[in-house]
C-alpha cells in the first residue's frame, strides 16, 4: 500500500473535521473517561474469535501466519494436507469459510444464558479477512466466504437479548503478519493478491503512513457502521508510529459516542494508551492486587488457541469461576472467549460450559454483579501470578481460597474451590484483625432462598457452618451482613454501597 485511493482520503479529512468539531482534542488530556457504568456492574463477557482461520483448525488462529513460515507444525500440516503455498495459500479457505450453520440469535442466546452483559467479536482478525461488510477491502464476510453481515448480524442479536455489543480490531498486525511467505515461493508475492496479504513487512520495522491512515480509516468505518460501546485492540499498538494514530481514534470515537448518547470505551494492552484514557487490558493473566482503575482480563475456554482447533483443550467451568472472582475481586473484568467451527456452530462442550458458569451467576450473581473491591481482594494459599501469559500456571484453587466483593452495604465472600468440610474459615474477618471493625447481623448463603447460618466469629477468624444443600462442586458465597448500628458512615467506609 502505497497511499490512500480518493474514497480513503475523504474518509481521512472527515475524520479530522468529526474531530475539529467535538469537544475533544487528540492531546491525551482531553481523552480522559470515566469507566462505563455498564461495564464496571457487567463484569463479564463474551469474546469470539471465528474467521478463515477456523477452516483449517489447526494449530491456533495463528495458522495463517505460521503456514508460512518454515519449520512450525502448521507450514508441514499445510504442505501435507493442502500441498504447496504457492499452490493453495491461506485465499483458498476463503471460499470453504460457508458458516452454513451460523445463527446469530442462538449464540445471542447462548452468551445470555452464560451471565455475560456484553459480547466482544472478532471484527478483524491479523488476517485481514473482515468479519464484517466494509466498503474498504473486498476481503470480507459479507461479500465472500459466508457473505453475510457477520459482526452486523451479531450486533442485532445481541443487542435484542440486552446486552452490551463490541468488537475488537487486530489490524495492527497485520504489518507484519504474512512475512513468512516472502522467505520461499508462495502466493504472499502474488500482485493479485497483496490486497489480502498486505505489506508482510519485517516485524521489525514501523508501520508506513499508508499503513497507519488506513488503519485508522478502517477503524473509525466499524466504529460508525455498528456503534460499538467497546473497542478492544490487540498488541502491537503500543509501536511509536501508532501513537497519533490513536490519538486520532480516541477523539474521533469518543466524539461521535457523545452525538449518539452512549457510554463507550476502549481496551489496550502494555502501554498503548494513557492511564484514564482507556481500559488497560490483560491477555490470558490477571494481577496480584486490587487495581484502583478498573481493568480487565481477556482469556479463553481453551489452553492453548483462541479458536477453534482439533484436537481441543479446554478449562474447567470450576477454574473458569475461580478467576472470574479472583478477577472482580480486584477490580476487574473477565473477557471469556469461544471457538465457533467454520460452519458457525459453537462446540457442545463450550455451550456446557457457558451453561454451567451461567447457573452459577443466576445463584450467585449478587456478588457479582455491581460489586466494588472491599479493603482486601481476599486469602488463601493459592498464589496468582500477575501478568500476561500466566492463566494456566497457577494450582487449582482450595477451600481456603476466599475472595471479597462488597455492594449494597454487604460483603460477600466466595470460596473458590470445593468445599470438603462442614466449616469455612475467613481469616480476614476475624475479631483481632478488625478489617471488619462493625459486629456481624447475619451471615447467609447467596441465592434466591438465603437460608441463614450458624456461624461464630472468633479472634483469629470468622467460622461458618457449611449446610448440607450448599454445592460441593462449585465455589459457593457467603453474604456477610454488619450490624446496621454501626454509623452509616463507618459501613459506608468499608462497604459499597
């Protein structure tokens, strides 16, 4: 890509005069927000990768990078099953991505069943396939491979089941993402297709200024086409060249959120954006403490690849839950991401699983939902590595394990493994401790029935009697009452109201 076409360049100057014309500048001062109010209550979503990736299923969603490249498992399988790069390259699954299954409202069902308020797809993968109808490439789903409106289907259905609607854009990547082929002969130097496969530059170097207008080009047409309430970017945006580039974006969608009355946000990761101008992300991670600006953890069902692949890895609903609380105990969200196959069906063995997370939040989504971080995240024996890359390296949870979350002038406590006992103890509300410095009204299990508990509060600990109906399979919460004696303002202090 050497500049933009005219159409690209009007696009260009329009986005400059939105901008000209809002409230907002492209200086980071101005693009300061506060946290949605959906998203902060929401807690928990739905990300979907589903793309031409998913046609060969091998590997991960990184197939079309690592086909070509020598050497890597994916470049032997494609040469085996497919035959040579030059013959049959990652174009030639567009046509077999039919998504003749897809049905938009049954996923929208499914992700409402699951718990999730909001649902996050993949518009454009490092691909650079578009999940979407776009009047800028004619690589896209709506006029290839499915040629259906796939993240405008989606934002329909999803909005009708009443959840907040996303996408997230990947396009950074794309600089770089096809290198490989230019290593061996293959169809990357093919002039008619560099449309799809674009620059397949050294990774090493900064994106071109074509490159990056058309970036923001792109990025601001999804933006207007669906007005998403989130925007979540990948890596790799946190290159120097990006830097105004963002800018640009921020102001620009931030602008039109306020012309079209809604509460919006973007996610990053690393240091893309300025803390406050944005929703700092975490991939495949969490965080060791609380983080007073609200954040969030992108992770996925499975272990190893984001969509779908056979052979197929994936978590325990148990785990799942476990870091969903560890998560907004801290502060945070948990982004949970599925793996439709090609023909647009989601595996069984994922709708079981957002099933089952689904009847728990229904039982336990009190202290879920609308919850703040009490004074501590919680305790246990149990250590959660922080940072990326580390959702898989922690042991499994205990029933020592407890996290806090706190709203409505109560203080929950969910234990995140198996309970094996008849009691549960709560170090951190011990009377000696006095991080709870009120007495104790009452002490019940979270549910529509609330069956009050027998409990004591000792010294070292707050003991509760586990009853028998409690599950033994699954974390279970406890709803801890103060005595309402207590000045308002001293609860108010400790507890969310």
């Amino acid at each position: 890509m050497d500049a933009l076409d005219d159409a690209s360049r009007n696009r260009l100057d329009g986005i400059d005069r939105v901008i000209a014309a809002g409230s907002r500048s492209t200086d980071w001062n101005d693009l300061l927000i506060t946290p949605p109010p959906w998203y902060v209550d929401g807690k928990f979503g739905i990300f979907i990768h589903w793309g031409v990736y998913s046609v060969p299923a091998f590997g991960s969603e990184w197939y079309p990078r690592n086909m070509y490249r020598v050497g890597t498992p994916e470049y032997d399988h494609h040469r085996a099953t497919y035959g040579d790069q030059r013959v049959f390259g990652y174009k030639d699954f567009v046509p077999m991505f039919r998504a003749e299954r897809f049905d938009p409202n049954e996923w929208a069902r499914i992700f409402s069943r699951s718990g999730a308020r909001f649902v996050v797809p993949v518009a454009e993968h490092h691909d650079g396939f578009a999940m979407y109808k776009t009047e800028l490439s004619r690589w896209n789903a709506a006029d290839q491979g499915p040629q259906r409106d796939v993240v405008g289907e989606l934002s329909e259905a999803v909005r009708a089941q009443g959840m907040t609607f996303g996408v997230s854009s990947h396009r950074a990547e794309h600089w770089f993402f096809f290198n490989g082929g230019r290593s061996f002969p293959s169809d990357i130097d093919d002039p008619g297709t560099v449309d799809l496969y674009g620059p397949a530059a050294p990774e090493e170097t900064q994106p071109t200024t074509a490159f990056l207008e058309d970036w923001l080009v792109r990025t601001c047409e999804l933006v207007d086409r669906y007005r998403p309430e989130l925007v979540w970017f990948d890596w790799w945006i946190e290159q120097p060249a990006f830097e105004p580039y963002l800018r640009r974006f921020a102001a620009y969608y931030y602008t039109r959120a306020e012309e079209w009355g809604r509460h919006v946000a973007i996610n990053y990761k690393f240091d893309a954006f300025k803390p406050g101008t944005a929703i700092f992300d975490v991939e495949r991670g969490q965080l060791a403490g609380i983080r007073p600006e609200f954040w969030q953890t992108d992770t996925s069902v499975s272990t190893t690849s984001w969509s779908h692949v056979e052979p197929q890895h994936w978590k325990r609903p148990l785990d799942l839950i476990g870091d969903l609380m560890d998560i907004v105990s801290k502060n945070g969200a948990l982004l949970l991401n599925i793996g439709p196959k090609a023909d647009g069906t989601i595996p069984a063995e994922e709708i079981a699983l957002l099933e089952t997370i689904g009847s728990w939040l229904a039982v336990n989504g009190e202290a879920v939902y609308g919850t703040r971080p009490w004074i501590v995240p919680g305790e246990g024996p149990t250590v959660v590595a922080e940072g990326e890359f580390t959702d898989t390296q922690r042991q499994a949870f205990t029933d020592r394990d407890i996290r806090f979350t706190t709203a409505r002038g109560d203080l929950f406590a969910t234990v995140l493994g198996p309970v094996t006992g008849s009691e549960i103890q709560i170090r951190s509300l011990g009377s000696e401790l006095s991080l709870l410095p009120t007495g104790i009204e009452r002490v019940d299990l979270v549910g529509p029935y609330r069956p009050k508990l027998s409990y004591r509060r000792d010294p070292d600990a707050l003991r509760i009697d586990v009853p028998d109906e409690a599950p033994r399979d699954l974390p279970i919460s406890f709803r801890i009452r103060p005595e309402r004696r207590a000045t308002r303002d001293r609860v108010k202090y400790l507890l969310a109201d």
